[in-house]
C-alpha cells in the first residue's frame, strides 16, 4: 500500500506542476492578447497614470484577499497569518485566466489547505464572500443610475435593483444568523455538519474590505480614463459604477476564463456616451492589461512569501 500512497503523492505534485503551467500560459495570452490594442493608446496615457492603475489593481486585490482572510477567521481560521494566506490567494488568482471560472476558486481551496483550512470552510468563505462582493458591487453601480451609460436599462430596474441588494447586504450585516440558518439547509453533508451552528459574527470588518475593494477598483479605470476625458467628475462617477457592474457581469460568465471580452464589452458600453467608442474600448483594455500586471506581480510576490515555506516542509 505504501507505493500506491507514494505514487498518489507524486502524481498529485505533478498535476500541481501541470496546473500551475497552465495557468501560466493562459496568463501570457491574455497579456498577449490585449497588447496590440494596449500598445496603440500608450503614447496618449502618461506612465505615471497606468503606474497609479497597476498599483490601484494591485490594492483592490489585496483589500480581495484580507476579505477572504477576514470571513475564515469568522468561521474559526483565525490562527492563519494574513502574510501566508495572501501568498496563497495571490497565486490562485492566476486560476482565473484557463477556462473555466471555477478553477481559482479550487486553486485558493487547495492552497489554503496547505495552511491548515478546511475546505469546507474554504467553501463557505468563497461563496459568501463572492455574494458580498456581487452585492456591493451593484450598490455601487448606483452611482449610475439615470445617466446615460445605463440608458438602456429602464429606470425603476435600475433603481429596484440597488435598492434590494442593499438591503439583502443590511439584512446580512445586521443578522448574520441568516448564514448559519442557510448553512443549515446546504445539502452538503460537511458543510451542513461543520458550519450550519457556528454564529457568525458581524461581517461588517468583510463588507468592508468588499468596499475598499471596489474603490480601488474604480480609482484604477479612473486613472486610465482621466487622460482622455475633461470632465474629471463624470469620468470618476463612471469608472466608480461601471467598474463593478462590468465585473459582475464578467463573473458570471463562468466559462470564459476570467470574463475575458465579456467584462471589456461591457465596460466599453458604459464609458461610450462619455467618452467615445474609440477611447471606451481602448481604456476597457488598458483596465485589463492593468489588472493582469498587477496580479502576476502580486502572483510572483506570492510564489516568493510561499518559497519558505516549501523549503521548510
């Protein structure tokens, strides 16, 4: 039994190892992909603007990760180091960008586990975590509402919509028990049996790294969008709100690795009746070429904070 154990071990390395190159490679063409459209606008967009944007990505990926960090320690992970864990949860973003959306999600799982989580706790906080950052992202998309980059969606829609995701967001904040008595009724054995009488306290500290998130993230697209548009207010009220909306409708778009194209087109939607067909697309690329800076970056960074560890086991 001790070969088949020994044999389970290297070939669960080595499909590691293999992951971990796909992954890589799925990142080289995306950066590849948004590079000739990138390359054309960069004369206009001063350094020191796309250098305040991949430092902006970079923040709200981070702010992500200490929102992970925060709803684990809720469900008792709270001996993890917030050091360790972001290494962990900067290299599974690099999941994001092969095909499917699932697997960054099975990536930061399986790396947390290595720090002691349970993957059913790994579980919950994703899924919560991904319901707050849903939520908080269309309440911010109501900063939106009645302009023109959102004409097309009829106007009590648009305010019915933020309407019941801030309160579904209130009523989490001001009854977490809401979660216990869901996890209560999963139908996954593990989950139900290890979570469903835990109490959760208050999310506030995960809603508010959810908000910072967010900020950050549209302070990135702002930065990209300033040079091309006179009107400072407008161009930050439509990086603020079309941020966030573009990216939950990229989420969703669960088979395309890391809403690829589908968060761009959306993006280029909102920004059009500001600032042009020509500047929306080119900024909505930037965005992307920004953020997947900032996440190899911080993916390398990751791979460094976790190299001692490795060495030590």
């Amino acid at each position: 039994m001790s070969w088949q154990r020994s044999w389970r071990q290297v070939a669960w390395i080595a499909l590691k190892w293999v992951a971990g190159v796909v992954f890589v490679v799925f990142l080289g063409i995306a950066i590849a992909q948004n590079w000739t459209q990138v390359r054309g606008a960069m004369d206009q967009l001063p350094p020191a603007n796309l250098a305040a944007s991949i430092a902006l990505a970079g923040l709200a990926l981070t702010f992500s990760g200490l929102q992970q960090h925060s709803l684990l320690a809720a469900f008792g992970a709270s001996s993890i180091g917030v050091r360790g864990f972001l290494g962990a949860f900067f290299l599974a973003q690099l999941g994001k960008y092969a095909p499917g959306t699932g697997l960054a999600y099975v990536a930061q799982m399986e790396l947390s586990r290595t720090l002691g989580v349970r993957r059913a706790a790994s579980v919950v906080a994703m899924a919560l975590g991904a319901g707050m950052t849903i939520l908080l992202a269309v309440c911010f998309g109501g900063v939106l509402i009645g302009s023109d980059t959102v004409r097309i969606i009829p106007l009590w829609l648009q305010v019915a919509t933020v309407v019941l995701a801030a309160l579904s967001l209130l009523a989490l904040m001001v009854r977490p028990a809401l979660v216990s008595r869901f996890l209560a009724a999963m139908p996954v054995r593990p989950i139900r049996s290890q979570f469903a009488d835990v109490h959760l306290p208050s999310p506030a500290p995960a809603v508010a790294w959810s908000a910072a998130a967010w900020i950050a993230y549209g302070l990135h697209l702002a930065f990209l969008l300033f040079p091309y548009v006179d009107d400072g207010g407008a161009a930050l009220r439509a990086a603020m709100g079309g941020f966030p909306l573009a990216w939950v409708v990229g989420f969703l778009a669960v088979i395309v690795p890391a809403g690829v194209g589908v968060r761009e087109a959306v993006l280029a939607a909102v920004l059009d009746p500001l600032a042009g067909a020509g500047v929306a697309l080119t900024v909505a690329a930037l965005s992307r070429f920004a953020i997947i800076i900032a996440e190899a970056l911080l993916a390398g960074a990751g791979a460094v904070v976790r190299w001692p560890r490795r060495r030590a086991g």
